[in-house]
C-alpha cells in the first residue's frame, strides 16, 4: 500500500521503535510528587492572566496545564499559526516559577477544518454525522483527519519540544474508542482485518461464518458490524472492538513519535485516560512514556459507604487505577482529579468537606508522581459554567476544595523534608503483593455473552481485588507482556479466552514455585471467542487437576449455597460443577440443588506451587475473599484485616492511611509510630502518614 505522506508513514514505524520501553525518569524522586492545575489563557482577558498565574503560585501549585482544547486559537486559519499568546503565557508561567504541560488539541477541530472536511467527522450507523460544537466528534480512522492532525502537531513541538519550561506533553484529551461507520472507518476496518488474517478463509474460520449462512469470499463484502442488530455476528464484533482500540492507541502513537522527532529527552509524553476498563487503548499505547488518568469521585451515583457515602465516592475507585495504571510503565500520574462540585454528573452533589484533600493523599498512595486538577478558574460560560474550579467565578476567591489543594501542597512540602531516598516499604507488605492478571477482551466477550443477567465481569475481577484491599496488599494488574515470575501470587479472575501458550506459562509459573488463583469461566474459548473442539474448559484440566463437568446459572430469586469451612454464601451468578482429580483437595461445596455436594472450590499442587480453582461467583463477595484468606495462610503470608472503607498503602518509606468510612477508626499500628500528617485516629476524610 503507497502511503500518502510522511505522518502516514510512522504508523508503520509504531511496531519496530517501541520508544517506549526505554521509559526514562523524568521526575526527581525528592519531590516525591508535584501539583498542578489546567489554565485556559485563550477563556480569560490577557489583562488578567499575570494575577491568577501569580495565584495559582501562591496556592502551591508547581505547573499548569495548557492548550488542551485551543487549536482553533492555535490554527485560526488554515495553514496560518498563532502561537505568541501561548508564548505569552508560557512566559508568565515561568515568570512565577511555574513549569508547564502542553497539550495537543486534537479533540476538538476549528470550524474551518470541520466544514472544509465534514468526513473528518464520526458517522452514526444511521448515517448521521456527529457536529462541530462539542468535543472528541472527529474521527480518528478518517486518513485526512489524522494527516492534518500531525501537522499542527509538528508545528506545536517545533515551536515547543526544545522549551526548557514544557515538562512534558498530554495527547488529545480523555481518549476512547468511538463506533464510527464512516467511509474511512470502513475501509481501514478492512485493511485490518486483511493484515490480522490474510486469507478470507481464515476469516471465514475464525469467525465460523458457516452458521447462518454468513460465509464471505471477499475482505470488501464485510462491513463495521451494526449495533442496533440482533445476534450479530459475536467473533466479528470482538475483531471491530480490536480495530476500534488500535484506531485511537496507534493515533497517539503517531502523535507520540512525531513529538519524540522535534521534542529533548526531559520532556515526557503521556495521555489522560478514563479508567474503564474494558477500553483496549489503556494498555495499548505502546509509544507513551507512561500512562496516566482521569478521576472523579462524586457526580451522583449512589456509591460510597453509609447513608452520605455519595460525597466522598467509593475507595477503590481511585484506588483501583491507581493499581491499574501503575504497573504499565512503573510511572503514572493523574491528569484530571476533581476540584470540588461537577456539572455533568445525575446529581452534582458538594464533596464532603476534606474529600477533595483525602482523593490527593489516596492517589499519592498509589505512587503518583504527579497531580493535576481541572480547572483553576470557574468558567463563566460553555458546557461546563456549573464545574468547579480552584478559585471561584470572580476568578480570585478560592473555592473550599481549592483551599484543600493548597492544605495538600503544604503538606507535601513538609513531606519532603522527611524523605530520605532508598527507604524500602515494609518486608510484609511486599509479602503480599499480588498480581491480577486482565485482558480487556476477556470482558467484552464475557459481557457480549453473559448468559445470564446476574453475571457482571467487572464486579467480579472486584470481589478479588476489593478482598486484597482489605488484607492491606499492594496489587498490581498485570497483562499478558509482565512476567509472572515477580509474583508469588497471581490471580487470573474469568479468564475466558486464552491458547496453550498461556496455559503453558501458567504451568511454569506453578511449577517453579507460584501460586495462582483461577475462577469461573476461564478456559473456555479460543482468543477468538470460539469454543474449543473438546471437552467444556478442557484445556485447563492438567493445570487445576479436575475437569468442568457442567456450568449452572440460578434464578435471582432463588440463591442457592457454597459451603466453605462451615460458613455458607449465596451465589446466582455463574457455577462450575467440578471432577477432582484424586489429588486435589475440595475445599467448597455447592449445596441446594441436584448436584448438591459436588465441589465448586479446588485446590492442587504442581512442582512447587499451587493452584486454587474457584468455580463460582459469589453475590456478595465473601465467599472469594474466604478463599483469598486461607491461601495466604497457607503460603504464610501475613495479612491486615482493615474495616471497609479503610485503606493502607506504603510508597517512599512512608506510610498513607484513607478513610471513606462513615466512622472514625483507630489505625493498627505500633503505639510509638511517628505520624507526620494525622494521628492514629482517623476519622472520616481522614488522612494519615507516617514512618516506621
């Protein structure tokens, strides 16, 4: 295939440089972090720029954060670049000891762009196009759209990469796979699919187009897979939802090589994504030098503990991606933290007073080394005039979680003085950490094909995680790319497509001394989302030493039992009927129904290690963290019993106490522990830190 220009070309580049994994570090690690707030210069009078950059000084943050939506400001017209008020506002940042972000603002084109080239914008499967007037309404697979966006790209690091005053750079903003049925999309989808299968027979297999008469005989008769229609084909929807990843993952590579080619090596390139999960693209920008996220905690959902959880939000939503993010690339930070009351959410709730400070001390928790928070000022227009800021809509007065930033930066500050390089974390906290081995294509396959209303793939891999967090482990997920080896203990929740590659490194990984933790539904289909030619979930059997011998899904109505060291839990979810080898212990039972008796939780040695097969899906999640418990007993590994709500992290030899309890409580440790923020009651919002 000719392609059509050089930007074209370094997606051909993406594989082979891999920048990547040389990851170096940019952060001093005797900051430990640094704080920083989103500034839009283009939305505010240049009369007033000097004050709030002097202010947002005087609060204590060290960077703002610049051009994330301004390319119309950037690119009034096309081909002509304005970048002397940016320059101008560079200067002022440096002026008031200010480093910078700066940002590609390829998520929101100029007018001129969209209407010149309305195809640059995503189509509905009805054929309507989305419209200028929003955000994130271009298409990424429209060739033209990602042509020009590299160059306004280039120009941007020409003029920037060699700033001493840029740190680093955030591609688009928020990115996410769109479903876009446009003419580009089609013809891109189709390349795809010739390059993963070559053939249109070995399509034609591995979507097992013989059923319902959908055999092809040309890559050009396959169209994106509608929505809106019943029983699709589910092998090409799983493929689409791979292209989909790979459209907008390989956009920011592109935008990252291209930055590398004119930017020094101190400025690092990284990506604000929303943790969701199933969304391919976290894991596969392979060009960033680390990955980085977006967080808010309270915009209406009924989450959090007791009757006003919902003003501080759930403790493993930070949580959790912070764990997520981590392991990646070893760094992360977070782009976008909530600075107080939202606009968009289904109830825009006040935070709690002290939640907006608790969120920073639970991300620094996690090992951020950085956190930035949008936005500095209160807009007095647009879509977001009811979003919070630091400083409220006069632009001076700042906001009660603007003043919890600034109790952050003090306290940081403070920290830092503490801080002594090479400090280890605790030897029984390192003990316990686990690995959560994720595939996002596990879950959207599992979640294509339920097969019962009970089943939710996400809350399962949480009855997991949210166990370990109660122990007080360190987790870390992990995919396919890490190596196992690190890891005493590794969990791979609802594993569902794998091949005898994996199964093999998850043989050696036992044999030579790991422990791992398999669950329901793992093992059952091909990485195309085929069933295997043999018995149900046969190619795991050597490995958990049972074999599967059917699967029930219950009524929710009527919840039968697991019984499990004399306790009982409910299930409705997903059951796996086991046949123990005569080497492998039961450990759980199913009880209520015909099969009553029959083991639903195994456990086996192999070489050195061991493997604990859990065959169902409690509702509530007791019944895994029962199972999590005595493993690790078994293993001797010590272990917290922290109430809920409570978390406990160590980073940097210091140690960080959150509270999203409804109660105060009393941290368990030593009396004579040395705190440096708080004490050993930690009431809720509550923060402690302190040194062993």
């Amino acid at each position: 295939m000719k392609m059509k220009n050089k930007y074209l070309l370094l997606a051909l580049l993406i594989p082979a440089i891999h920048l990547a994994a040389q990851n170096p570090n940019r952060f001093d690690s005797k900051d430990l972090t640094i704080v920083g707030t989103y500034y839009y210069p283009e939305h505010w009078d240049e009369s007033q720029w000097e004050r709030d950059l002097k202010q947002i000084k005087e609060l204590g943050f060290e960077f703002v954060h610049y051009a994330e939506f301004a390319w119309a400001q950037l690119e009034p017209k096309e081909g002509v670049y304005t970048f002397d008020w940016l320059d101008r506002a560079v200067d002022l940042a440096d002026k008031n000891g200010l480093k910078v972000i700066m940002c590609t603002s390829t998520a929101t084109p100029p007018v001129w762009l969209v209407r010149k080239h309305p195809d640059v914008l995503i189509e509905h499967e009805d054929g309507t196009k989305m419209d200028h007037g929003a955000r994130q309404h271009p298409s990424v697979s429209n060739d033209f759209y990602r042509e020009y966006s590299m160059k306004m790209i280039e120009k941007l690091a020409q003029h920037y990469g060699k700033d001493k005053r840029i740190i680093g750079w955030q591609l688009d903003n928020e990115p996410r796979p769109a479903q876009d049925y446009g003419e580009d999309a089609q013809q891109r989808f189709g390349k795809w699919l010739q390059n993963r299968y070559e053939t249109i027979d070995a399509l034609n297999k591995a979507w097992g187009t013989a059923f319902w008469s959908q055999v092809y005989t040309d890559f050009s008769e396959i169209n994106i897979p509608r929505v809106s229609q019943m029983f699709m084909n589910s092998h090409q929807i799983l493929d689409y939802k791979r292209f989909s990843t790979e459209e907008m993952a390989s956009f920011l590579d592109e935008q990252t090589l291209l930055i590398r080619k004119n930017a020094d090596p101190h400025q690092w390139i990284t990506t604000n994504y929303i943790p969701e999960y199933s969304d391919g693209h976290l894991r596969l920008s392979n060009q960033l030098d680390f990955h980085s996220y977006t967080r808010y905690m309270v915009f209406g959902e009924d989450y959090g503990i007791g009757r006003k959880g919902y003003r501080l939000g759930p403790v493993e939503r930070i949580a959790k991606a912070n764990d997520f993010f981590r392991p990646v690339d070893g760094v992360y930070g977070v782009m976008e933290l909530q600075p107080g009351q939202v606009n968009w959410g289904k109830i825009n709730s006040q935070p709690l007073p002290g939640a907006v400070r608790l969120w920073l001390w639970h991300v620094f928790a996690g090992g951020s080394k950085f956190a930035c928070t949008y936005r500095y000022r209160q807009p007095l227009y647009g879509t977001e005039l009811y979003h919070y800021g630091i400083v409220g809509p006069d632009g001076v007065t700042p906001t009660k979680s603007g003043l919890e930033y600034l109790q952050f930066t003090k306290e940081i500050a403070q920290l830092r003085k503490e801080y002594k390089q090479g400090e280890k974390n605790p030897e029984a906290y390192e003990k316990r950490r686990t690995a959560i081995l994720y595939n996002h294509e596990n879950t959207w396959e599992m979640e294509k094909n339920r097969q019962t209303t009970e089943w939710n793939t996400e809350n399962h891999i949480d009855k997991y995680y949210n166990a370990l967090k109660n122990f007080g482990a360190p987790v870390d997920f992990i995919d396919e790319r890490n190596d196992f080896s690190k890891y005493n203990v590794m969990i791979a929740p609802a594993y569902e497509m794998l091949d005898k590659e994996l199964v093999q490194r998850w043989t050696s990984y036992v044999e030579q001394g790991g422990n791992l933790v398999l669950t329901c539904r793992t093992g059952h289909k091909t990485r195309n989302g085929q069933l295997f030619e043999a018995p149900f979930g046969e190619p795991i059997y050597a490995l958990i030493g049972a074999k599967i011998d059917f699967y029930d899904l219950l009524q929710p109505r009527t919840p039968d039992q697991i019984v499990f060291e004399d306790n009982k839990y409910d299930w409705t979810s997903w059951g796996e009927i086991l046949i123990p080898d005569a080497k492998t212990e039961t450990w759980a039972t199913f009880q209520g129904d015909f099969y009553a008796g029959s083991p639903a939780v195994i456990h086996c040695r192999l070489g050195k290690g061991t493997v604990t097969y859990v065959g169902v899906d409690s509702q509530k999640g007791d019944l895994e963290k029962a199972v999590l418990k005595k493993l690790y007993v078994n293993l001797n590994v010590p272990l917290s019993d922290l109430p809920a709500g409570l978390h406990i992290e160590y980073r940097d030899g210091f140690g960080i106490a959150v509270n999203y309890a409804d109660q105060t409580y009393t941290l368990p440790l030593p009396a004579n522990t040395k705190y440096i923020i708080g004490d050993q009651e930690i009431p809720t919002a509550g923060v402690s830190v302190w040194k062993e």
